[in-house]
C-alpha cells in the first residue's frame, strides 16, 4: 500500500484569506482522490471528489495533476469554521471488489480572527 | 440524511479481552470498511468487505481480528485478545461501489488498559 504525502502544517491564516494545500501520492495506479475534512476526534467527512479537470464547490477548487501525481485544494474567503484538518485521500481500485482508501495524514488548518 | 452508525462511543477493555465494535452502514451500500486512528497519528486502513467476504485487508488486521456481517444490517469488527496498542478510535465506513466516496460512522472510541 503505498503513500500518500502531505504538509502537515499547522496553516494559521487570518479570515478572509485565500489558502492552498498540496498533497502526493506515490501509486500510479490510484484512480479516485478525495479531501476529506476531520475535526478533532471526529470521523472524517467528505469535502469534496477530486477530478482531472478540475472542480469547485462554492470557495472550494480541487486540482488533480495525474502526470505529477499531485493534488490541490484551494480555499476561498477561509471562515472560522473552516479550521480543521485536512485529509488528502486517494484510492486504488483494483477491480476485485472493495479496495481501502489510504489517508494522507492531513494539514492542519487554523483560521485566526 | 442517511448515516453510518457506530456502537458504542467509548469501550474501555482490560488487556487480553475479547471486544466487539458494531456498525450499521447505510442500507443501500454494499461495500463496508474498518479503518483505525491512533491519537495523533493517520487514519488506517484495516479491512475491507463485500459480498460476505473480506476483499482486502492491511499488515494491521492479523489473526486476532475478524469481521463479520451477522444479519442484513449490521457490520461488526471484533479483536479477539486486545493489546495496549489496539487503544485507538475505530471507524466503519460504507460506500456503494467500489472507488466511491466513503461515509463514516462517528466511531467507537476503544481503550485498552
């Protein structure tokens, strides 16, 4: 199972301010990429699905380079409530039935007042 | 909306204890997970499940861990002796196909002393 690597922070931006994490993965065979959100000691909940031409979700762009083997996440205006960590996620599907998703250990995101 | 349930919150357990941590998945997904985090540390992967059968599994999940899916709804997780290091929060997950998003339960919380 291979990795995947991300900045771990932490990431004290003021509010209102844009930020970008980056993450890699070092399988080439990984197929499906996810950011996750985690707040502390709660269960990682979907941000949003990463796709090779790009998508945004309202102050959320996520980019997916497969030639480098990198993803982005761009946050927009950041809000209070946007203070959380980060999980870069990626999945390998090996067409044999249910294959695990291996987490980055995610960026923590601090936004100041 | 609907969601993954996990039972209990909190386990407490004496070393070398058998515990079993339950799940429900969503009703209509067919593809169930265990994923493990220590305090501090990334989330891992565990073990996956899919039409009765373990479809994939990590270096983590050895003989002391099975998994079992009893009925049609719940999804259950059992660590047959438990050691101080098993002390971790436990996450079920299920999806509706392989490569897809992932819904998380809110965890079972698992204390080993």
């Amino acid at each position: 199972r291979k990795e995947v690597e991300q900045d771990p922070g932490p990431f004290n931006v003021p509010e209102g301010a844009t930020v970008a994490f980056n993450c890699t993965y070092s399988n080439s065979a990984s197929q499906s990429f996810f950011w996750y959100r985690q707040d502390c000691r709660k269960e990682p909940k979907l941000l949003m699905s990463v796709y090779s031409s790009g998508n945004e979700d309202g102050r959320f762009t996520a980019q997916l380079n497969r030639a480098s083997q990198y993803i982005s996440l761009l946050i927009r205006d950041s809000k209070l409530s946007d203070s959380a960590t980060y999980l870069c996620v990626v999945n390998v599907y090996s067409g044999g039935g249910a294959d695990g998703l291996t987490f980055g250990k995610g960026t923590h995101l601090i936004i100041q007042p | 909306e609907p969601e993954v349930t996990q039972t209990p919150s909190h386990q407490v357990t004496q070393m070398g204890q058998e515990v079993i941590l339950r799940c429900v998945p969503i009703s209509n997904h067919l593809y169930f997970y265990w994923y493990r985090q220590i305090l501090g540390q990334k989330v891992e992967f565990l073990v996956s499940f899919y039409n009765n059968e373990i479809s994939e599994k990590s270096e983590i999940f050895d003989d002391q861990f099975s998994v079992e899916r009893p009925d049609g709804s719940n999804f259950t997780l059992k660590i047959r002796s438990t050691k101080l290091e098993d002390s971790a929060m436990y996450f079920c997950a299920s999806s509706k196909g392989p490569g897809e998003k992932l819904f998380f339960g809110s965890g079972t919380q698992l204390s080993v002393l």
